[in-house]
C-alpha cells in the first residue's frame, strides 16, 4: 500500500528531527549546529508553503520537527488501532 506524499514528507521530517535529537544529546549540537539550523529553514519554508493548499500537513510537519518523539508516539498508536 502506497502512502500519501504529504505523509510520507511528515515521515521524512521526523526522521530527521530524530537524528537531530540524538547529535544534541550527544552534545555535537556545536558540530552541526549550522547545518541543523538550515534543515530547520527548509523545514518551516516547506511547511509554510503547504499551510495555504494542506493546513493539516503543514501542522504535521512542524510537529514533526519540532517535537519528533510525540509525532512518532501519535503515529504508531495510529498505527496499533488499524491493526487491530
């Protein structure tokens, strides 16, 4: 079964923002600090565009981003009721 872009872009961002979780409790944060910070204006540029056609999508991505764990918790327990 093939998911939808938008999803798949939210997926995507919060992979990332997972990564980007454990380079700062990894204390590298000053390594990438630049890097990260430019993802994260892509990020809310990608998320901004969006808010105009999809305010849902965009509302996922920058949960994706910005708090990775809980979008990931609200995804599985997505996940669980579907299976059953």
């Amino acid at each position: 079964m093939t998911r939808p872009l938008p999803l798949l872009v939210a997926d995507l961002v919060e992979k990332v923002a997972l990564l980007r979780r454990e380079i700062e409790q990894q204390k590298d944060e000053q390594r990438y600090a630049a890097r990260l910070a430019r993802i994260g204006q892509k990020v809310e540029a990608l998320a901004e565009a969006m808010t105009a056609d999809d305010p849902a999508t965009a509302a996922a991505i920058r949960t994706a981003w910005e708090k990775p764990a809980r979008s990931l918790a609200f995804r599985n327990a997505a996940h669980q009721k579907e299976s059953r």
